[in-house]
C-alpha cells in the first residue's frame, strides 16, 4: 500500500498528453491541461523498478482540473492533492508538481519533476523523487527511484 500511496502522490502529477506540434508554449501548456482535465485510472505502474499487480495499479484514479489542481484517489478514497504546472514545449513535455495536501503529512510541499505524454484516452507520466533529477525517458529502473504510470481515461 505504501508503494502505491507513492505511485499515487506521483501521479497525481498526472500530466496532460496532447500530439506533438509546433506550437506557442504558452498555448501548448493550456490545450494540455485542457485536455487533461478529467478521470484517469492508472493500467500499470512501475515503482524503482517493482512493477505493481494490474489490480493493485487499478485502484489508483487521478481527477485533474483544468486549471492544474489535482487530486489522488485510491479505493475511493482521497490521499493526496495538489497543484502542477505543465511545460509542453519541451521533448518530452515536462511537468512540475507540488502536493499541497496529503494523508502523509510529511509529502507536503514536496515538489516533484516529471516528464509526460497525453492522447486522448491514454497518458504516461514518470517521475522523480522529490529533490531527485528529472527522468529523462519513460521507465523507472531499480535503484533510480522513479515512478512511471500509464493512466486510461475513465469515460464520463
């Protein structure tokens, strides 16, 4: 359970995927969190290198906002909340987030870098322990810490 209250803090980052294009940064960073917006339900998740059972991952919704707000469900229960700011103009798409509220009191104010991608239906988000680099690739290797979820939009 603690391994997926981390995953879970990690992805409430849970990051916008739009397609690849030259666009304003300004206006890739608002069609991304527009887009984001919504229900996700973590498929997988990956841990420092400890892939979690598809039912455990199941158990993990992410409800984004708009206007970069967040929050992490896991059992129907909230565990986490918090604010992100997406960086869309980079490859890959970078986000920052800040959990503001949380039931492990000692995961406020953590800050955590991340990478992401988003479609329609499906986003990854990976990232790095908070005051660790950001991850450069889609993957969380043992030993580097990382967190690297794929979510699937959970229908209206």
């Amino acid at each position: 359970m603690a391994v997926i209250r981390s995953c879970v803090i990690a992805v409430l980052l849970l990051v916008p995927l739009v397609a690849h294009g030259q666009r304003p940064a300004a206006l890739s960073a608002t069609t991304d969190a527009a887009m984001l917006a919504g229900r996700w339900r973590a498929v997988s998740l990956t841990v420092d290198g400890q892939t979690a059972k598809p039912e455990d991952a199941a158990k993990i919704t992410v409800i984004n906002t708009a206007d970069g707000g967040w929050a992490v469900v896991v059992d129907g229960k909230q565990i986490a909340k918090g604010t992100n700011e997406l960086h869309a103009a980079t490859d890959p798409k970078r986000i920052d987030f800040e959990i503001t509220e949380s039931t492990d009191s000692s995961a406020v104010r953590r800050r955590h870098e991340g990478i992401y991608d988003l479609g329609e239906t499906t986003r990854r988000l990976c990232f790095a322990p908070s005051g660790k680099p950001r991850p450069t690739s889609f993957s969380a290797p043992k030993g580097s810490g990382a967190i690297f979820v794929t979510f699937e939009r959970v229908p209206d």
